[in-house]
C-alpha cells in the first residue's frame, strides 16, 4: 500500500485559534501583540541611551519568555491603482483625468523599478499549560505524557483559568513596551488567523483586511 503523505495541518503545530488565543497541539496557549515602532536613529544620542536603558530593563524584569517577530512582505498596491482607474473614469474634468492617469502611471513605474517593503512588528506572549496549574509532580508528569484525561468541562475551565493568566502576562508585556513610548494592540482571533495564514502562506496577496484595522488601531492609540 501507498503511503499516505502527511497533510500541511500535520505539520502545523497550532490547533485552533479563539479568543484572541492561540492555541497549539501540545496544549500551549500564544498571544499576539502587534507593536508600533519607532525611528530610533533619528533620536538624539541621550534619547538612545534612556531607550536602551529602558528596554534592557523590560527584558530583565521578564520571568517568561517572549517572541520578537518582524514581517516584512512586499506591498500589494493593486487595489490602488484600481482605486485610481475608476477615479479617472468619474472625473469630468479632462485636465484632472490626465493628472490622474499620470500619477498612476508614475505609482506603476515606481514599484516596478523598486520593490515596496511594508515591515510590522509583533511580540508573541507565551503560556505552556504547565505553569498555570499548580499539580504535584506526579500529576504534572501525567499531564506531560498525555495520561491525565480531562472531562470537556474541565477543559473550559483549565483554558479560561490560562487565559486569565495568559492576559496577565499581554498587560505586564503591553506596559513595558508602551514605556519605551511604543504602542501596542492585541491581535484578535480574526487578526490572528489572517496573521498566521500569511505566515504560512507567503505568496497570499497582501490585502491587508484586518491588519489594517490593527494598523490604524496603533496609529490611534495615545
């Protein structure tokens, strides 16, 4: 017999996502924080240092570890330029459609020259099921090897007792960047399953549906 070649969700450790969760296979819950940035050369040589000193800080008052991830994907600006077209068909004015053809034209010729880069940050805030329940070692080495079987109602009940602790570590991280005057916003479940698809998925089209919302959301934020 043939055999069976293993699916993509095999190989993916995540087993669903809800509640702004991640949740993985092995039990293991993952926030998500999207973080804004800032220009850090343009800061003068005392403000470096106070960021530096500031962000040394964070780390070291961490007692969990946390996931810096940069995104960058080439940016798709063909709705744009749709956007644009359909302006210059509802323009009456033939001196604005020639502007506006012009200016389509020199988007088009720009990002065939050179290729756009949108870049975004995020901070992935973890929790293994491990540390949010307080078992003997005996009970914690049978949920480690999968003996300790749990009724559905126990589940619900362990994973809302994670998340609680799950956002208890969002807020301490959320604060101690916000103090080095970034902003931050939690990725929902919808953000998060777009994030995660694009993740697997580089050659998806950079749409931006809900991440745009995250975006404006940092851009918003005070």
């Amino acid at each position: 017999m043939p055999t069976q070649t293993p699916s993509v969700q095999d190989k993916i450790d995540i087993s669903e996502i809800k509640d702004g969760i991640v949740v993985l296979k092995d039990g293991g819950l993952r926030a998500v924080l999207a973080v804004s940035s800032i220009n850090f050369a343009l800061k003068s040589t005392e403000e470096q240092d106070a960021i530096t000193y500031q962000y040394q800080n964070f780390l070291n008052s961490l007692d969990f570890p946390v996931q810096i991830l940069v995104v960058s994907r080439k940016f798709d600006i063909s709705a744009y330029i749709a956007t644009l077209e359909q302006k210059q068909k509802e323009q009456e004015s033939e001196l604005l459609r020639i502007q506006i053809s012009e200016y389509t034209d020199f988007i088009k010729g720009l990002t065939e020259l050179a290729n756009i880069i949108t870049e975004s940050f995020y901070v992935v805030v973890p929790l293994a099921p491990i540390e949010g329940e307080k078992l003997s070692f005996t009970a914690k080495l049978g949920t480690l090897v999968g003996l300790a079987k749990k009724t559905a109602e126990e589940e619900k009940q362990t994973f809302e007792q994670l998340k609680t602790q799950l956002w208890q570590r969002i807020n301490y991280a959320s604060n101690g960047l916000e103090s080095l005057g970034l902003k931050t916003v939690p990725l929902n479940t919808g953000e998060l399953i777009e994030l995660y698809y694009k993740l697997y998925n580089p050659e998806a089209k950079e749409k931006n549906i809900a991440i745009r919302g995250v975006t404006s959301a940092l851009a918003a934020k005070k």
